[in-house]
C-alpha cells in the first residue's frame, strides 16, 4: 500500500473543493493506504470545533491522521482547544519527514 499526504492550505468556507480533498483522502483509507490531512495556512480554519460544515470531525472518524500546522494556528489565533477532537499538532518538520517516506504520494491543495 502507499502513503498519501495531503496538503490543504485553501479556507473550507470559501472554497467547497475542499471537500473532495476529505472524500478522496477517506475513500483511499478505507482501501487500506496511509493516509495523513496537513492542514495548514487558512486550511487550519476548519479545525476548529465550532467550525460549521467542517469535514475535520468526519475525516478524523474515518482513521485518516489529520495534522495542523501550529503557526498556521498561532497566526489565526486558535489553540488546541479550540480544534476537533482527534486532531493533532503538527510542523513543518513533522510534514517534511512524512512526504519523504518511500512510496508516499503528496498533494498540495
């Protein structure tokens, strides 16, 4: 199987593309791949718990990782309290160590 990693960096509420990004990323985790959600610049918005409409709580459910990167946070003023139950902290480290893992795919959105 192969490791996925996507990269979303686009605000859910004003770009509903962003949605296929969460399907894609649960459709190739129930076929069995490693699948990890990088959210990161205004992608971080929908983190957070009291986000409307947000895919974070569903895409968390479906045993994909979901990360989001702590300054993208820090700028926006949200702390890990404020984040969707099963999400986690993540860096740039963190995204860099993931995508260059053998047989892993990366998608920036």
């Amino acid at each position: 199987m192969s490791n996925y990693v996507f990269i979303e960096s686009r605000d859910p509420f004003d770009f509903p593309d962003t949605n296929a990004v969460s399907e894609t990323a649960v459709a190739l985790k129930k076929k069995g791949h490693t699948v990890t959600v990088f959210l990161v610049e205004n992608g971080v918005l929908g983190a957070r718990k009291q986000a409307a409409r947000s895919q974070v709580p569903a895409i968390v459910e479906s045993g994909v990782t979901v990360l989001a990167d702590d300054f993208s946070l820090q700028k926006r003023g949200i702390s890990m309290e404020e984040c969707a139950p099963g999400l986690q902290a993540g860096t740039m480290v963190r995204l860099i160590d993931l995508i260059v893992q053998e047989n892993t795919k990366a998608v920036w959105h």
